[in-house]
C-alpha cells in the first residue's frame, strides 16, 4: 500500500509539473501572439529548468498537449455523468463548448495560434481518440445503436469530426469569439446527425 500511494504521489506530482509548464508556454504564446517561443523561454517562465522540460516532453509542441488533456478529462466525466435520454443533442452541445464558457477569447486567440500550426493541430485530434467510447457508452444509453457498437464508435467520430468544424468555422469564421456562436454552430452540425440516428418509432 506505501509505495503505491508514493506511486500515486509521484504521477500526480508528474501531472501538476507537466500542467505547470504548459500554463507557461499558453501564456507566453498569448503575450507573443506566436508560437514561435523558445523552448528556454517556456522552461524559465514556468520556473523549471530546460532538462525538467524534455523530462516531460519529447518535443517543444508536446507541450499543449495537457492543456488538451485536461479538456478531454473534463469532457469524458460529463458524458460519464450524463444518464442519456432524448436530449442527446443539448448535452453534446454543451460538453463540447463548456471548456471556453470563462474565457472564450483566450481560448479562440490560442487555437487559432495552435491550428495554424499542423503540428499542433496533430495534438488537439490526438486527444479524441480517447474520448470516443465514452460518447460511444453515452450514445447506448441514449438509445442511438444500442446494440451495434462499431455503429456507435462511427456516430461517435463523426460527432467529433462535426464539432471539429464547428471549431474551426468559429475560429475563423466569426468576428466576435462568443460562446454562444459556437453553441449554434454545433446545434446547427450536431442536430441534423443526432436526429438521424435516432430510432425510429413505429
């Protein structure tokens, strides 16, 4: 039991540091309007030091990545939580855009840094892999291919590919960077898709 709860200590302590420094390097991606920062840079502002960083990350664009993750932790327990139903769609709208509800013009003025960038757009995709039998489970229990699990891992990708364009439409699509227009925009993608996997009744 000691060493795994210093084994536990030791992960979350991992997990804070890796969190740490990649609070650093949004920061200073925000204040240089760039990515562009060095790798120097992102370490001394996060107070670490250069061989920390490369302890935690393999490359300098790893580095967005527990940002990335965290959203999708946060988004897996919603839809972990959610008891499904009819109103699938609602619940899909609001997991998927909640992340920027305090801060949508931070988070629209980052990812519009990140997804000019293939590379750091590779790691915003990246971490839908790990969302997708989550959705799967809440698609089950909202009555959409109860039964065909390769079915609802499809419906799946394509909602998340759908939000994904939903994203991208409102990263450079909109002036403003308002939640509310990218709730619209997924309710426009997502609705259309969720009522046509619904079953349909006799």
């Amino acid at each position: 039991m000691p060493n795994r709860r210093a084994s536990t200590l030791a992960e979350r302590r991992y997990a804070d540091v890796r969190f740490s420094i990649a609070t650093a390097a949004r920061a200073l991606f925000l204040e240089n309007n760039s990515t562009s920062v060095t790798v120097d840079a992102i370490a001394q502002r996060a107070g670490v030091s250069v061989r920390t960083f490369h302890r935690h990350f393999a490359a300098k664009e790893d580095v967005v990545s527990p940002l990335f993750e965290r959203s999708a932790a946060s988004l897996i327990e919603q839809f972990e939580a959610c008891p499904g139903g009819n109103d699938v769609t609602a619940v899909l709208v609001g997991a998927l855009t909640a992340e920027l509800a305090d801060d949508a013009s931070g988070w629209r003025e980052l990812l519009q840094l990140l997804m000019a960038s293939p590379e750091y757009r590779l790691r915003w995709e990246y971490t839908e892999d790990r969302l997708i039998d989550s959705l799967a489970d809440l698609l089950a229990r909202s009555s959409i291919y109860a039964d065909d699990r390769f079915l609802r891992r499809l419906v799946a990708q394509m909602i998340f590919t759908a939000s994904r364009a939903a994203y991208m439409e409102w990263l450079f699509g909109a002036e403003q960077p308002r939640v509310e227009d990218l709730r619209a925009l997924h309710i426009h993608a997502l609705t259309p898709l969720i009522e046509g996997w619904r079953p349909r009744r006799a």
